[in-house]
C-alpha cells in the first residue's frame, strides 16, 4: 500500500526546460513596444464612471416619469453620497 509521505507525492516528475534567449527577447520587445497600464486603468476608470452616470440618469428618468411623488433617500457613509 501506498504510505503517508508517497500519498502526495507526484506520480512521476515532469522535466522542464529552460525557455530560449530568443523567447526570451520576443517577450521583453513586447512588453518594450506596447502596453501601457496607467492609461489603460485610466480608460477603465473613465468607462465605469460613464456607465454608472447612465445607470443613475436612466433610472432617475424612469422614477420621475412612472412616480408621482418619487423619494430619493441617500446615505452619508465615509463621506461618500449612496
């Protein structure tokens, strides 16, 4: 039977190999050439608030339209209107 220490242990042990200095500088041009993480947080952040501006106008429009007296409750938390 199988002991405790060889439960867990791997059946066999895969073998890898080093990756090439070619794969290597492709990876390192890529990273050189394009991506730009602040920017793209940027847009996200931008996309979001848009969004979320469509969402709160979308459903103030249908409030207001369907409601004669419609309440409008917030929360003061942190600081932050909810």
């Amino acid at each position: 039977g199988a002991t405790f220490g060889s439960a867990f242990a791997p059946a066999h042990t895969a073998s890898f190999s080093k990756p090439s200095s070619s794969s290597l500088n492709v990876a390192a041009e890529d990273k050189k050439v394009g991506f730009d993480q602040e920017q793209f947080i940027a847009e996200s952040k931008e996309m979001r608030l848009k969004h979320l501006e469509e969402q709160a106008m979308y459903a103030l429009k249908i409030s207001c339209e369907n409601y004669d007296n419609a309440v409008f409750p917030n929360a003061m938390i942190a600081g932050d209107v909810v």
